[in-house]
C-alpha cells in the first residue's frame, strides 16, 4: 500500500480543490489548507481511490471506515476529477447486455418490485419531509423562471405536466406512481379531474388517503396501494400520468410497461411520461462503482435507459411520441436543493432516522442519502443521466372527425398551448 502513496499524492496535486488525506497510520498526504479532508480508517480504502472506484469510496463512508470533512458541493468536485474516465462508457459485449437482461426480468417480479419500493420510499415520512417541498414532490422540478424557490418550482412542475396533458374538469385521470399524492391532488383541485393514484409504497398509501380526507374529496380522489399491471377499470381513463415510476420498471419490461398504459388510457387520450433517463446509449448503470453504489444503498432494482430505446418501446407498445422535452439541468438544480437542505438538519435528519434507537443503522441511511443527492445532482450537471418527459398519444384512427381532424388525438398542432 505505500507504493500507492507518491501515486495519490500527484493525482491530489493535479485536482482543482484542495483535497487532504489522513492515513489509517496517521500520515497526511495532500493540501494542508484543505477544503476536502477525507480520513481512511483501511488501507483498502486508499486503493479504491487509487483505481478511480468512487461508489466503492462512498461504499466506505456509509460503512464507516471513511470520516469526511467537506461540504457536498465541494467534495463531488474532487469525486468528479478523481473519476478515471466517463462513467457512461459501457461494456456492451452482447453477454453482458444478456446477462444484464435475464437479472432485470429475474428482479421485476410484482413481489420484489414491491419489496424494492418499500426498501426506498418507506425509509420515513418525517425524513423525506425534512428535504422536500412542503408538498413533497419526489421529482424533477421546473425552474420557469430563474431564481424562483424549490416550492415554486414543483407547483410549476405540476401545472406543467396538467397544461401538457390538458387536463379538463371531469376528465378520468389517472397517475402512476403517486407518491406522497401532489400531482393527484393539484390536477383535482386546479383542473376539477376525478383523479386515481396508484402506488406500492405503504407509507406514501396512507399519507394520500389522509390528505384525501382532510380535502374533502374522497368523492372524486382516491390512492390504491397497487402494482400498476393489476389496475382494472370498467373503461380506460382520458390521460395517465407516470412521473418517477419507470425507472422501478426495468428493461426487460419496458414494452409491456408501455403496453399496459396504452390499455390504461382512452383513444385519443393522452400520457405524460416523466422519469430519468440513461445518459450513454449502452450502460446499464453508471461506472467507476456509482451504479453499484445506488443499487445497494437506494434504488434496488433500478434500471435507466437512454431516451432512445425508451422511444422505441414505446412505439412498440402502439403509442404515438407527439413531444419530448429535456428537463435535466433543472433535475441539477433540484438535487442540489434537496442536498442543501438536507444538509442544514443532519443532526435532525439523524434524530429522525434513528427512531427505533438504531444509532449505527440511522448514521449509514443517512450517510448514504447524502451522497446519493449530491451525487446524483453532479451526474445531471454532468450529462451523464437525464430526465425526459415524452408526451404520447394513444391514436384513435380517425382522420376525418373528433375534436382535431387527422391529429387521431386530442393532442393539437403545435404546442403552444403548454405554454399559454
């Protein structure tokens, strides 16, 4: 391990911060005015940063065997430049995009796609309220104009995806993947939809269903805790939303995903697809271990595809793409938001997690969210994932008639109407 001493120390040298490092023999090697201290309590350790394995370093901190004295901004600059190369290249021998297919069919199951949610989005209501916007939206805001609050930025998300979708008061709407019920409850009160939500997530179930409650508008909303292949309805819905739910989905299902919501919706109806994106065109996940990383500490079961393929199942899946628009930069911005919020109440965000009295498990939660904001925020500033919303059509084989003659939808010619 001393051999890898002088090769750290030029690396340090060449990085455009300042970084120290504290050996597990108490050597320092780096900056001493340092704005990134990272402290190795293993040698391993040292040699998962030699080798460029930045998820396997973060693997560390969650661990405990990493002490990190750094701001989050600060220390996915130096993350960024310690990389070896672009995280997005891929292997893409064709055993490897196989193998990689029979895992994702293998993971997909309704019962461990299930389990995945719950391992995620029920980790605790108070924390999640800790760092999102009082209406706790878990998903890419929309930065209208510049300067505006996070809380004014996902209002004007949901409007957005209701402007997109033109939603119309009694319309029979439905949204995929719910979540704590925002864009449920958005589209009933400021568009008069009857709305449905669907969701596996217990707590966010009964987190909705209260709010319902409290609304007064059990008559028109409502949540099922349901996998979204075993929805059924008597007659398909105007428009469908699914926003921050097909990255649960996985590859091998993507077609039949799609398939399923084309059924799901009306003909000449609309669906608004929002979720992220893979930023190369043949990775799986992410490299240099940060992919890795996500799927043990967050995203189980995870899966992200380039804008590209994902147009494909589509189509395959009979739906009409009629927009696409690129919202990464403002998922950036959003992450960002979320870290430095989470990072101004960690002592709380602690307390919190640590509610059952697990101290040790509540520190590697919420070490491990840590990083994943502000990592995930780099990676959008990156390029190296993205966040697309594709509205789609179900066409309705009328060229002749319906509200918009040859359109086969309600979708009209141009969409400056998104924007009115």
């Amino acid at each position: 391990m001393q051999a890898l001493i002088p090769q750290v120390g030029a690396r340090l040298a060449a990085l455009p911060i300042p970084i120290l490092i504290t050996l597990p023999d108490g050597q320092d090697i780096g900056a001493a005015q340092a704005r990134v201290h990272l402290r190795f309590l293993h040698w391993s350790g040292l040699a998962r940063l030699a080798s460029g394995q930045i998820g396997a370093v973060g693997e560390d901190y969650v661990e405990g065997g990493l002490e990190i004295d750094a701001t989050m901004r600060d220390l996915m600059v130096a993350a960024t430049a310690l990389l070896p190369g672009s995280p997005v290249q891929s292997n893409t021998r064709w055993w490897t995009r196989a193998l990689h297919r029979a895992k994702s069919l293998a993971s997909h199951t309704r019962e461990r796609d299930a389990e995945q949610i719950q391992y995620h989005y029920d980790v605790s209501d108070a924390f999640y309220a800790l760092w999102l916007d009082p209406r706790r939206v878990y998903s890419c805001a929309y930065y209208r104009e510049d300067g505006i609050p996070l809380a004014q930025a996902q209002e004007a998300k949901l409007d957005h995806i209701c402007r997109k979708l033109r939603l119309q008061p009694g319309e029979r709407f439905l949204d995929i993947g719910s979540g704590w019920g925002a864009l449920l409850l958005w589209a009933a009160e400021h568009y008069g939809v009857d709305a449905t939500g669907i969701t596996l997530s217990r707590n966010q179930h009964a987190y909705v269903q209260r709010l319902i409650d409290q609304r007064g508008l059990s008559g028109r909303v409502r949540v099922e805790l349901r996998d979204y292949r075993d929805l059924q309805t008597d007659r398909p819905f105007d428009k469908v939303s699914s926003v921050g739910m097909f990255e649960h989905v996985g590859q091998a299902n993507m077609t039949a995903y799609f398939q399923r919501v084309r059924q799901l919706v009306r003909p000449g109806g609309l669906v608004l697809n929002h979720g992220i994106t893979a930023g190369g065109l043949e990775n799986t996940q992410l490299g240099a271990g940060m992919g890795e990383f996500i799927e043990k500490y967050i995203f189980p079961g995870g899966e992200l595809l380039h804008i590209s393929p994902v147009l494909h199942h589509l189509a395959q899946a009979g739906l009409e793409m009629v927009d696409v628009e690129n919202l990464r930069p403002h998922y950036a911005k959003t992450l960002w938001a979320w870290s430095d919020a989470l990072e101004s109440q960690l002592g709380e965000a602690q307390r919190i997690l640590a509610g059952g009295g697990d101290e040790r498990r509540a520190l590697r939660v919420l070490r491990a969210y840590r990083l994943y904001l502000a990592g995930s925020a780099m990676s959008f500033e990156q390029g190296w994932i993205s966040l697309h919303q594709i509205l789609a059509t179900r066409p309705d084989g009328d060229v002749t008639g319906g509200n918009i003659p040859g359109a086969q939808s309600v979708y009209p010619f141009n969409r400056s109407y998104m924007y009115r």
